[in-house]
C-alpha cells in the first residue's frame, strides 16, 4: 500500500505555473464526487487569473515558427502534464519516478496501476489503494461492447490496419454516448462536464476488449476474448484478453507501458486532435476517434516500430553482439548514407528521456540477458556520442521508443503493426482527463487565425 504519511515536501510536486490542485487525496473514493468538490474552486482560480492577466503577452512567435508545425508557440492550455526540458514529462507535477514511487500497485506488482495515474490526472491528488480500487471496479463494470460494434470489428477484412478498426470501432461506440444525447436535451453548460466525465469512464472500460478483439481477430484467428476478471485490474485483464494469462512480468510491463505513454502535454498530434474536435462539442468517442487517426500516422506514433526495424538491420548486417568499435562503425556509415538513427533526440527534452530509463530498468530486472535489450543498452551508451560528433541532433539521448518495441518482443507481442494500438489505449487516460477538464472550464472552440503566404510577404517583404 502507498504511504501517505509522507512529509508534504516529498510528496508535493514540482510546481510550473499554476500549482497542481492539491498533493494527498481526500478519503472520498468516488472520483466524480472529488472532482465536483474540485471543479468549483479550479473555476475560481482560473477566471480570477484571467481577469487579472487577461492582456499578459506570453511571447513573441516567428515566421519559421508558423511555417514549421507552430513548435514552441503557447497556444492551448492542458492541466494534466507539463514537458521539462531537463526532466521530461511530469503528471500533475509528478515525474514518473515520483508515480513509480507514488501511485498504487496491484497486489505483487512493481509497477503503478494506471487507473491511479487517472485519478492523479483528474484531480491532481495521490490516489489511496481504496480509490484506485474504486476507479478498477468502474471500469470493470462498464466494460461491455455494442453488440453493432462486435459485429463490425468481426467483419473488417484482415488488410484493414489495426488503428484503422480502433478508431472506426470507437467512433461507433458513440451510440453509447451520455454526453451526445444530454446536449439533444439541452442540459446546462455547466453540468457537460459531468455527461463528458461518464462517457470517458464508458470509454476507457471498453478500449482493452476492443483492442484485443483487434488483436485477436488479425493474429490469433478470431479466438474468443476471455471475459472481464472483476477481482483483476485494468492491465491484467487487457493482458488476459490479448492472450498473455496468468503472466505477471507482462501484466506489470502493462501497467508501466500503459502508464508512461499516457500523456504528453496537449499539443501532440492525438493529443490536440482530440481537444481540437472535442471543443466542437463532438462527444469524447468522436473525439478520441479523430485522435486516434493522428496517433496511427508514422509521425507521431510508428516510431517503435521505426526503431525494431532499424534493429533488425543492425542484427542482420553484425549480429547481436558487435564490439563498440563495430557498432561504432556501422553508425557513422548509416549516418552518412543520410540516413537518421531511429529512437534518438526529442523536440523538446535535451537529455534521456525518462521513460526510456524506466523500461530500460524494467529490463534489466526481468530480462538483463535478451540479446536485442543487450544491443538496445549499448546503443545508448554509443550513439549519443556519435551523434554529438555529427552535430545534427540537438539532443542525442534515446527517447521513450527506443526500448517499448524490444520489451514487447521479449514477451511475445510480435506484431509490429498492433503496437499503435497499445499506445492508443495508453493515450486515452490523459486525453480523456484532459477533455473533462476542457469542458468543467468551459473552453470555447479551437480556432486559430490562419494567413496565407502571400499575405506575409506582402506585409514583411520577401528579403
């Protein structure tokens, strides 16, 4: 059980801005009661800052800053996770060695439950066992499937792409939808977020099924999904249900995959889709549908498969186990054939990612001797370096793709092509979290003003 009784300095997370709402929890394990105790006073906060700041400039932006993806430009606001440069990602404040430390684990696991990863992204509080227990009963409960929905997953052809049947399988689930049919009643504004709350329970009880029926339809010929465990948790029985039963090492490596690709501030590609269509009002399965079509583009989230397949040639040109001086080799001839080495540098973070460092001790606990995890360990160690010497890559160190595709290998889950799949299950938690809170504040529609190129040359000139 986690111990609560910590000083509040070691618990209190880092503060960025604005504080998170609170450090330890209330004893209430009803989270939508917590968060209707929450809301109110976030509400407050807000308004009354931006009253006061509502004129505040937050910078300047460039030219080459519109024309190159608008990185760096402040242009949303996400109250669940904040990218350090230094440190990497933080949840509500929290590192991730801070929620591995933190956040509840299931009886004999190592790693944190997502489910309390949920109630800290919701609510900005710890979770108690009792609560994350609570938040698993729900989901448990809620896990049935539109009988419309199993028959079109039993329908699509084989060459139809897993994130292709996960997001038209989501989208169909909007049938479900209790904020959808609450907006044809006209409920107040205020009370959306209460409708957006139960439908992304709704949703994120239902993703492991329809995952593994994707799973299982394509690469395990159609055999039955076992049924829900209600004395289990979220990861365990999605474990189960891909096929993997009574395995605990690939249940706790679950709760940890599942746990650190769930949220990435909110202005990645799944992430901004779906805070982008969800400011519509299009209700959280449309929502986390069109999401979940940017997450399957190679941009955004191939990029372990990028990487095992670089891997494979690695293998396939020196083997397993070159010597430095090999590797070393073959690196530089890679680079300059102008070709990248996959898993390394980051938009954002100038130094190892840190959910790379926690797989790779995942791996060292669980599978120190695999020969791919032995090369993946080398390589971080080597090409950093190279990479430094190249001079092209602003950060070098490996990032969180760099290692999620060997573990998967490791333990069976082969199938290159499904593993957008787990990363969209994963992303679910935060863009879900993100999109009650988007409606508890009452954010209005996305919509940037847009200019045309003539338009900036006519105003600024061409030289």
């Amino acid at each position: 059980m986690v111990q609560l009784a910590r000083s509040i300095s070691r618990c209190a997370p880092k503060v960025y801005g604005l504080k998170s709402i609170r450090c330890l929890a209330t004893q209430n394990n009803n989270l939508k009661d917590v968060l209707a105790d929450l809301i109110p006073k976030e509400q407050k906060k807000i308004g009354d800052f931006r009253k006061a700041k509502a004129n505040q400039s937050l910078g300047e932006y460039t030219v080459d800053q519109v024309y190159g993806g608008m990185r760096g430009i402040i242009g949303l606001v996400t109250e669940t996770s904040l990218l350090d440069p230094e440190e990497g990602i933080r949840f509500r404040g929290y590192s991730i060695p801070e929620c591995q430390e933190l956040l509840p684990k299931a009886p004999g696991g190592m790693e944190p439950l997502p489910e309390g990863l949920f109630w800290l992204l919701l609510t900005g509080q710890v979770p108690t066992v009792d609560q994350v227990k609570w938040v698993t009963k729900q989901w448990n409960e809620r896990a049935h499937i539109p009988e419309h929905v199993v028959t079109m997953l039993n329908h699509f052809p084989a060459s139809l792409h897993p994130m292709a049947q996960l997001s038209s399988a989501v989208i169909a689930c909007n049938t479900d939808s209790q904020f959808k049919k609450a907006y044809e009643n006209a409920v107040p504004k205020a009370t959306y977020w209460e409708y957006v709350y139960e439908d992304a329970m709704d949703l994120l009880a239902k993703l492991p099924t329809i995952a593994s029926i994707i799973y299982r339809n394509l690469y395990r010929d159609g055999s039955t999904v076992s049924a829900i465990d209600s004395d289990k948790d979220w990861s365990w029985n999605f474990a189960e249900m891909l096929g993997f039963e009574d395995d605990k090492d690939f249940a706790d490596l679950m709760r940890l995959y599942l746990t650190i690709h769930s949220d990435h501030e909110g202005g990645n590609v799944s992430a901004h889709a779906t805070h982008l269509v969800g400011s519509a009002l299009s209700d959280p399965y449309l929502a986390f549908g069109s999401g979940m079509c940017g997450l399957a583009g190679p941009l955004h989230g191939l990029a372990n498969q990028e990487v095992l397949l670089w891997l494979n040639k690695v293998v396939a040109d020196i083997g397993t186990t070159p010597t430095d001086e090999v590797l070393s080799e073959w690196i530089w001839s890679h680079l300059k054939l102008g070709q990248v080495v996959p898993g390394y540098g980051h938009a954002v973070l100038r130094h190892t990612d840190p959910r790379y460092m926690c797989q790779q001790e995942f791996a060292l606990k669980y599978m120190p001797d695999d020969p791919l995890f032995k090369l993946v360990k080398q390589l971080s160690v080597i090409a950093p370096k190279i990479l430094l010497e190249h001079g092209k890559a602003k950060n070098p160190y490996p990032n969180v793709d760099a290692h999620s595709g060997v573990l998967l290998q490791h333990y069976g889950l082969k199938e290159m092509s499904y593993y957008t799949v787990l990363f969209g299950v994963s992303r679910a938690i935060g863009v879900m979290a993100s999109l009650v809170w988007d409606r508890a504040l009452g954010l209005p529609i996305e919509r940037p003003k847009s200019i045309t190129s003539d338009a900036l040359i006519k105003k600024y000139g061409s030289s």
